[in-house]
C-alpha cells in the first residue's frame, strides 16, 4: 500500500527507534508499504519512519531494480570521511552539504530475523547513513557544519534551493545590465546632440537608432526589475532592503528615459 511521505514542515511522530522483535506478517506488510512508496514516489532508498512507522527499518532499491531489507541496523566500522551534497524526501527540493563516513559496514538483520552484514562506500554508504539518523528521529540537519545549517535554513524559510550565500555581496550580476543600459542612455544623449550638426537625410536614420536605442533601454529595464529580484533571493541577509533599491533603482532609470523621450521628441 502506498503510503504519505511526511514532510517538512510536519513533524514526523516522537516513537521511533523500535527493535524489531517479531519477524511476522506485520513487518512483511510494512516492507512491502515502503516498497510500494518507493515506487511511487521514485526514490532509491525509504525509511519506515518517514511513512509514520516507529519501526527500525530501512528499505535501497539496488541498480538492477531488487532490494536490500535492512533491519535494526548498527554500524560498526566507519572510515574515512566525506562532505556530499544530500538530498531527501523529507526536504523536497532542497539540498545541502552535510559530512558522512566514507566507509562503513553494518550489521543487521534480514526478514527472517537472521543475523547479516554489509560493507559499503560511495552513494551506498552515504544513503545509509542518511536513512539511520531518520531511525533515531533525525534528518540529514544534523550533520550540518553551523554555517552550512544557517544557509539550509534560509533555504527553508524561502522554500529555495537556489540561496548559495548569507553574505550580501557589493556587486551582483544585474549590474551588468544597468551598465549596458547607461552606455546605451549615454549613446542616445550624443545622438540628440549630434542631430543639430547633420543633415535632413542623416537626421531621419539618427531618429530611427534613437527609436532602437530607447526600445532596447525600456527592455532592459524590464530584465532587469525581474532578474534583479531572482538573484536577490539567493542572499537571506540583504534580501528585504533589495526590495527597494530594486523598485528605486528601476524608477529612476525609467524616468530617465522619459526625459530622454520627451527630449527625443522635441529635437528629433
């Protein structure tokens, strides 16, 4: 049966961490729930506390498709360490670089309750890991380094992955379009200029690159406006007072180009 993966921001149950005691038709029915969850939802890997079960269990789908049931998994050999960017159900669509051993080997118990043991490197030991802190209540949070935790909490309030930095940069990419827009105004003011010293013939070209010009300066202002708030969300701390000096800045450059318009329509 397919089952509701629980998800931030509803807190899964406060059972969790149970032995499993009886190997029976209940825990087969709770695998074969995972499983199914699995499927539906195309993950690699489910714990059964993330469908609302307390039981420790954990269900990997391998590459060729078949399954390992890991069951009250231990892990008694770690080594090595790594720093992978993770990803989980419980956070869909956010991600973050948390530290796990590189190598581990677990010992844990089949279906049949018998006794079985597991070495594991790469994505396999890092979904593992993962999967086990879900047994004692966790989530992959808690292997944040405090920086990395603040910025996956920024990420968390704005419902974004795409915040890469805390900090508030001086300079930002947007600027380059402001930039092209003042060589462009600047274009435009010696054309006006030039207009007095050219003849009939030259004037009406010079009137059409100054129509361009101030089309090209308007779309570059709309650009601007909407790529400017999409880069502004990348950064928590600066994110609120962006706000303003986006609309302030896109004002003033948008009243510039009305004067220069009306300039235009006067000389031209």
């Amino acid at each position: 049966m397919i089952k509701e993966i629980i998800k931030y921001p509803t807190t899964p149950s406060l059972e969790f961490g149970g032995n499993v005691r009886h190997f029976n038709q209940e825990l087969y029915d709770l695998i074969d729930d995972i499983k199914d969850t699995m499927q539906a939802n195309d993950l690699n890997a489910l714990a059964a506390f993330q469908i609302g079960s307390a039981y420790a269990v954990i269900v990997i789908k391998n590459e060729d498709g078949s399954y390992v049931e890991i069951i009250n998994p231990r892990i008694i050999k770690r080594e090595g360490t790594v720093e992978p960017i993770e990803t989980t159900a419980y956070f869909p669509g956010l991600s973050a670089k948390t530290k796990r051993y590189e190598k581990i080997k677990v010992m844990y118990e089949d279906r049949e309750g018998k006794q079985q043991f597991l070495e594991a490197d790469g994505d396999l030991s890092i979904t593992i890991q993962r999967k086990i802190d879900y047994l004692f209540g966790s989530n992959f949070r808690v292997r944040l380094s405090d920086e990395e935790r603040k910025l996956f909490d920024s990420k968390l309030e704005f419902g974004t992955d795409a915040i890469t930095d805390n900090g508030c940069p001086t300079v930002f990419k947007r600027d380059r379009i402001l930039q092209v827009f003042r060589v462009f105004f600047i274009s435009a003011i010696l054309g006006l200029i030039g207009s007095f010293f050219v003849s009939e013939e030259t004037l009406q070209t010079l009137t059409r690159v100054e129509n361009y010009l101030m089309a090209s300066m308007l779309g570059l202002i709309v650009i601007y406006f909407f790529y400017a708030q999409y880069e502004g969300k990348q950064y928590k701390n600066c994110s609120s007072c962006q706000i303003g000096n986006i609309i302030g800045t896109s004002a003033i450059e948008l009243t510039k180009l009305l004067v220069l318009f009306i300039a235009s329509y006067f000389i031209l």
